[in-house]
C-alpha cells in the first residue's frame, strides 16, 4: 500500500482513539456477565428436565 492508500483507509475508518494496550477484564466481564446467566440458566432448565 502507498502512503494515499493509508490516507484514503484512514479518512474511511473510525479509529479508535485513546488505546492504553491494557486489557480491561473488568469491562469484559460485565460484558459477558448476560451471556453467562443465560447459558446457566439453559444448562438448569435442561437438567431439570431430566
């Protein structure tokens, strides 16, 4: 790629500013926090039905 192809990507693209290079497993964990009730409350419903 040229430094115009670069340009043109980045006018185009929403960069994200403000990147640390840290992970933030606090925020992941609230993110997936739904997804791991629904998940436990499936594998429930599924074992009680046994």
């Amino acid at each position: 790629m040229t430094n115009i192809d670069f340009k043109a990507l980045e006018q185009t693209t929403a960069w994200t500013e403000g990147y640390d290079g840290q992970t933030h497993y606090s925020n992941v964990l609230k993110a997936l926090a739904p997804a791991f009730v629904i998940l436990a409350t499936a594998a429930g419903l599924m074992l009680a039905m046994l």
